[in-house]
C-alpha cells in the first residue's frame, strides 16, 4: 500500500482515506457518514452481487411490457428484441465508465458528480437524476401496489367486496376503488420499509429476489405454452413496419432505440452508488456485463412468447392487455384451488420483481442525490423518505397509461438529459483527469473542486447545451389530423427537428455534444482550481 495525501492507495488501485483524513472531515457540511468514501475493508460486493442486481432490476413489468410496447407500434416481435439487446449494449459502455470511480474511489455518483461540476453544482446533476428517479419510482410502486390488488382479489373472488370497493379519485386521472389505493400506499410501505434498512439490505434482498423471479417467469413461459400447444401466431407476425428505411431504420428504430438506452440511462449515471461496494473493477465490470444485456434481453423474450402463447389460450382477449402480466395472470384463475395457487405465486413474483427494481434502481439514487443537498440534515434513509414522498405528488398513475407517450414522451425526453449529464461525467475524468481524483477534497467546500463559488461553469454550460441539442427538436407526430402526445408538432425548436432530427437520437445527441463542448471548453478555459490532470504515484485501474 501507499500513502499520499491523507490516502491510502492499495495495489489494486483502489483509494480509501486514512483514520485520521476522515475523521478530519466530520465538520465539513459536504461530509455525512452515508456520502463518505467506504473503507476497503468494507467493499464486499462480489461478481454474482452485480449479476443479481442486475436481474433483479431487469425482471420487472416494465421490462416485461418494452417489447410489447414496440410490438404494437408496429415492429415485428424480433425487431422489437433485437433493438433491445442493442440498446443496452450502448447504454452499458458509459455504464462501466462511471463505475470505474465508485469502484476506485469508494464513492457515490452525486460525489463523483463533485469533481466535474464542482462540490456545490454537483446538486444540479444530482438533482436532474433525483426527479427522474421518483417518477419511476411512482410508477413501478403504482404497479406494484395494482398487482397487491390483485393478489387479494384472486383470494376473495371477482364480486368480492375488495374487487367492488367504492371509487375515489385521487388527484387527475379516473376514480379507482378505494382498495386499489390501499394496495398503493402498503406497496409504497414495503419499498420505504428495505430502503430505511440501508444498503447491505438491499444487497441481501436483490440476491434472493434474483433467481426467484426468473425461476418464476420461466414456470409461466413452459405452463402457458405447453397450455397452448405451442408458441402461438404472434411469432408468424412481422409486424407492419418491415425493414424499410422510411418506417424502420429512419422512422420507427431511431427513437425505439433512444428509448430503450434511456430505460437505463440513469443508472449509467448512478451505479458509483452501487460500484462503491465492489471488491474490485473486475467483479463490478464483469457482473454488469454479464448480468445487463443479456437479461435484458431474455425477460423481453420470455414475455413476447408467453404473450403468444396466450393469444391461443385466451382467444378473443386484445392483444394489448396480454401483454399486460398483471391482466394476464388474472386471466389464469379459474376458481379451481390450483388456479388460485397459480394466480398468486405469479403476482407475488411480479410485487417482487417490482420491489425489487424500484429498491435498487428508484430509491437508492435519490436517496443520496438528497442527501447531497444537504449532508448534515439528509441522511440516506431521509433522502429515502423524500423520494417517497415526491414519487405519490407526481401521481404515477398518469404516467404509465399510453405506450406512445411513455416510450417517446416520458423515456425519450429524459434520456436526452442523462446523456448530456453523463457526457460531462465521462470527459472529465477520462479525459481530462486520467481517472485521478484527490479524495478528501471532494468533501472540502474550499478544496481544489470550489471552482468558483463551488460551481464549474464548464460543466453546467456544456449540460444546458447537450440538453437543448438532444431534446429541443422534440416533436409530436400527427397522426390523422391529431397530435400524439405534448409536443409541437414541428419541434420545441423548430430548426433542430428538421432537417437534422436531433431529438431521435436525444441519448446519443446530449452524450456526445456535452461531451466534446465539456473537454474543449476545459481545454481552452482551464480551471486553475481544479486538481491536476495525472498524477505519477496513482495508476488508473
């Protein structure tokens, strides 16, 4: 080991302050317990943690519905898979250069965010990633809390007093049986109850939910087909855009694909949070290789077959609500006591499956972006409560109701902003720091990341630009005269929708421009403030 500067730098490369540099820092108002660098000796993440996680995040309903929603905008099922697999090919390149620093460095992603946008304007990215994760965790909590109702309901019966509840309508959208919002607020409960717990039992929860949900969903795949006779028409079905360049490759794939990278955008800018942890590059690394892509690309599978299959079983049925696992396991119950069995082992699975996503992916981010706002009065698990909260105001149940504004609206436009964020993250410390960050300092509001008045005007010019650039062109299509969803028709900004259709490759367009603008303007306007570029004792790893 070597010792620099109030650090330790063990031979694997990986940086952790001593007893005394941390102590040091306990009256530093950018320092609390849960933000601080975790000690070597307490980062036990190992490949098969990363793995889990990432199956536990990947088998979720939403995930279930992604190729669904492709399939009826008009992709043939395989289009729909294989734009998929290749979007989470892309996003899982600036995925591993985030975590290279949590992994390195021990610290979290609104921490890492300090070096490049300064100890204060860190709260700017932080924050942007913070909102977006408590409308996902809105959703995935009001998905969570309808397959609850369900659950029930298959136990009392169709006419039951639970199924016929009186309705209330809660903010906007329809009246719903006051049952359903019961379920809600027990699934929020669940949610909030791991959160509180803190991070190691997260790890344990993911490591269990993991294997459960997909042994599961494997169980639904070979009952319903072999119910079925088979795999069903669906997979005769090439869909209605072929492979033409107007409606495929120039029309309907661009934004798909942008779509579906932003599914995951955001934890390729937060997974610091969980790389911390790793006992090093090479088990975080190879086990979000392993456990992304190809789960990512399985689960979608598994529901276009089981969705085939179920067109044979359950004629008559729209194709839309098969898709639908909640709708669809209810279908399964015949009122025999095995079909009971079966309708509530599949909606434990997918409460699971759903709890499990929002945990790890929904809550832990904010929890800490919170906490970075403000380290002495938001701890981790207030930061966890703040997001509970924020998810039930932005009433997720108008959010998930209309696969063409939830994959080009709500997906597109967000992921357009993560990009342009994790643009700025991936220049600074690449490029210009070589991956070397002083450690301490990250926490010392007059330490080399102050800039000027603890903000990197840089970084934020180079943000707001990747942000105009990737959705300012974003548009509503006309379709027989009425506009889809809340966009101009010719583009927020007009001249970025034609002729270059920046806003159809939003993710590509904010990543790559904040990208280029970050390093020039670094480059040409360097900051005396900011740490040296590479340092000769610290070797990248």
């Amino acid at each position: 080991m070597t010792a620099m500067a109030g650090e330790i730098v063990h031979p694997d490369g990986r940086h952790e302050l001593t007893p005394e540099a941390d102590a040091a820092l306990d009256t530093s108002p950018l320092h609390n317990v849960d933000l601080a660098p975790v000690p070597v000796a307490k980062r036990t993440w190992t490949t098969y943690n990363y793995i889990a996680l990432w199956i536990g995040m990947a088998h979720n309903i939403p995930t279930w519905g992604l190729a669904a929603g492709l399939v009826l905008l008009g992709m043939a099922w395989y289009q729909a898979i294989l734009t998929i697999m290749l979007a989470n090919i892309i996003v899982l390149v600036p995925m591993l250069a985030n975590s290279h620093a949590g992994t390195k460095y021990g610290i979290p992603y609104p921490v890492f965010a300090r070096a490049s946008f300064g100890v204060f304007g860190a709260n700017l990215p932080a924050l942007l990633r913070a909102g977006v994760a408590c409308g996902w965790f809105g959703i995935q909590t009001w998905i969570g809390g309808t397959a609850i109702f369900t659950i029930v309901g298959a136990l009392f019966g169709a006419d039951s007093w639970w199924t016929t509840a009186d309705k209330i309508q809660i903010g906007f959208g329809a009246a719903q049986p006051w049952t359903v919002w019961l379920s809600f607020a027990i699934f929020w409960a669940l949610n909030i109850l791991i959160i509180v717990r803190g991070m190691d039992a997260v790890r344990r929860f993911e490591n269990w939910a993991a294997p459960f949900v997909l042994i599961v969903a494997l169980v639904l795949l070979v009952g319903m087909t072999v119910k079925a006779g088979g795999f069903g028409p669906l997979l005769e079905d090439h869909g209605t855009v072929g492979w033409s360049l107007d409606k495929f490759w120039f029309g309907l794939f661009p934004p798909a694909l942008m779509a579906m990278i932003a599914f995951w955008s955001t934890l390729s800018l937060n997974m610091p949070d969980f790389t911390r942890f790793g006992q090093g590059q090479r088990q975080q690394a190879w086990g979000q290789i392993i456990g992304l892509p190809t789960t990512m690309t399985i689960f979608p599978l598994i529901a276009v077959l089981v969705t085939s299959a179920a067109t044979v079983v359950f004629p008559g049925e729209d194709k839309a609500n098969l898709f639908n696992p909640v709708y669809l396991v209810g279908l399964m119950n015949d009122g025999s006591a095995i079909g009971v069995i079966v309708v509530l082992l599949s909606l434990v699975t997918l409460g699971v499956a759903t709890l499990s996503v929002n945990v790890a992916a929904n809550i832990v981010s904010p929890s800490y972006d919170f906490s970075n706002a403000w380290p002495k009065r938001i701890s981790f698990r207030t930061g966890g409560l703040i997001t509970g909260v924020i998810g039930i105001l932005l009433q997720p149940w108008n959010l998930y109701n209309d696969p063409n504004s939830y994959i080009f609206t709500w997906l597109g436009t967000y992921g357009g902003a993560t990009g342009a964020i994790a643009g700025v993250l991936i220049a600074d410390y690449w490029l210009v720091r070589n991956t070397n960050l002083r450690l301490a300092d990250l926490y010392k509001p007059n330490g080399v990341y102050r800039y000027a008045s603890g903000w990197n005007w840089r970084a934020v010019v180079a943000l707001l630009v990747g942000i105009v650039m990737a959705i300012g062109g974003s548009y509503s299509a006309v379709v027989d005269g009425v506009k889809q969803g809340p966009f101009p028709a010719d583009g927020i900004l007009p001249f970025l929708k034609s002729p270059f259709a920046f806003a159809d490759y939003s993710w590509v367009v904010g990543l790559v421009v904040s990208f280029v603008l970050y390093w020039a303007l670094t480059r040409f306007v360097p900051a005396t403030e900011t740490a040296p570029v590479a340092e000769s004792v610290t070797q990248p790893i």
